[in-house]
C-alpha cells in the first residue's frame, strides 16, 4: 500500500498495487516523490521501479541503530575518516539506481573528489562499505540482489546481516562470497581498519 500525506497542493490516497504492476519514475520524480513523503523509505531500482520500503519493527529498528552507532564511534575515534551514514541516505548509483543502505562510509578521498552538484540532495556515489540488515519483511534474495548490485557499482565492502538465520554473508569487490554461521564479531577489514563490530546484539 503506498499512502501520500495530506497537503494543500494534494490530498490522502491510498493505491493497492498488485505485484504484478510497477510504478515506474524517473530520477526527478523520484526525488519530489522523497521530498513530499519524507516519513517514508523509497528506493528506486536502475531500470526506474519504485521501491516503498514498510517501516521497520522495533528489533530491527533496535539493530540498525546499534550498527549505525558502532560505525558513527569507530568513524569518531579514527579521526573522522571519510563519511558515515545511518539508513536514512540515499545514493545514487553509477547504474543509476538510488539506493539506502542501513549503513555505509565513503571514503574521504571519494568524497572530496565529488562536485556540489554530483552530492545533491542523493550523491551520485555508490559507498565504499554497505550493511544490510535483513528484517522479516526481507527476502534473502531481494538483500543478495542488492549487495550484488554495490559491489558491481564500486563497493569495496558489504555485509548482509542475517538475524533470522545468524548468518552473514561477506561480499568483497572481485571475490566470492564468504558465508559466516553465528559469527561473533565481524572485520573492517582493509576498507575500515580496526572496526569490529560485536554481533552479541543481534543474535540475542
């Protein structure tokens, strides 16, 4: 169900969209479509379907926010490399597909080689690392899907964080995928040096 809020310019409609028809926009009606529903999650994909994410449960609210904290201090106590983002920013991608991970950093270097106009109100930039936390609205495929898709559009770094199964499934640029059952902590590896994050909290 897609719902638009109530305006002077408009009024409430509710639309029932069966999943067999899309709705297509472009790029410029995506962002008025963002700015006039900010409450809600849109994604849109690169041949130009709109994507209406439902709000999230509280654990997975409670996990997201834990992952965008952990990102936010080791960013802080680094020195502020690059730029860290929580899951309400969206990028757009060189495939041209505007997407919002529930966590990402770009780099400083990256960043900085953006113009005022590449940053906008979306960056025309896929991020360096990615996390995907997998809610139960979530299929695994529509999540592995998505990881694919940052890594083809430069990430370097994707985690898709799967607390149903207590899995997680490590995607790196040029390599295959490795899947880790109930890891306790996950590596920054070379793209984050010395972030760790601690997977107590999304297991309990």
């Amino acid at each position: 169900m897609v719902q638009t809020p109530a305006s002077p310019e408009t009024e409430t409609l509710l639309i029932e969209l069966p999943k067999s028809i899309g709705l297509y926009v472009t790029q410029e009606q995506f962002a008025a479509l963002a700015a006039a529903n900010r409450d809600l999650r849109l994604e849109r994909t690169s041949q130009g379907e709109l994507i209406v994410n439902p709000p999230t449960g509280w654990e997975t609210g409670e996990r997201n926010s834990s992952i965008s904290g952990e990102l936010y201090l080791w960013w802080r106590n680094a020195g502020e490399p690059g730029q860290a983002f929580d899951s309400s920013t969206g990028f757009i991608l060189p495939n041209g597909a505007t997407r919002s991970p529930d966590a990402s950093w770009v780099s400083r270097e990256r960043w900085q080689a953006l113009t005022s106009a590449q940053k906008g109100t979306f960056a025309n930039i896929c991020p360096d690392f990615v996390v995907e936390l997998r809610s139960s609205s979530d299929t695994l495929k529509s999540l592995q899907d998505k990881l694919r898709e940052y890594i083809d559009n430069g990430a370097k770094l994707g985690w898709l964080i799967d607390p149903q199964q207590r899995r997680v499934e490590i995607y790196r640029l040029a390599k295959d995928v490795e899947v880790l059952e109930n890891p306790a902590e996950l590596s920054g590896e070379a793209v984050l040096p010395d972030f760790v994050l601690n997977l107590q909290r999304m297991w309990d």
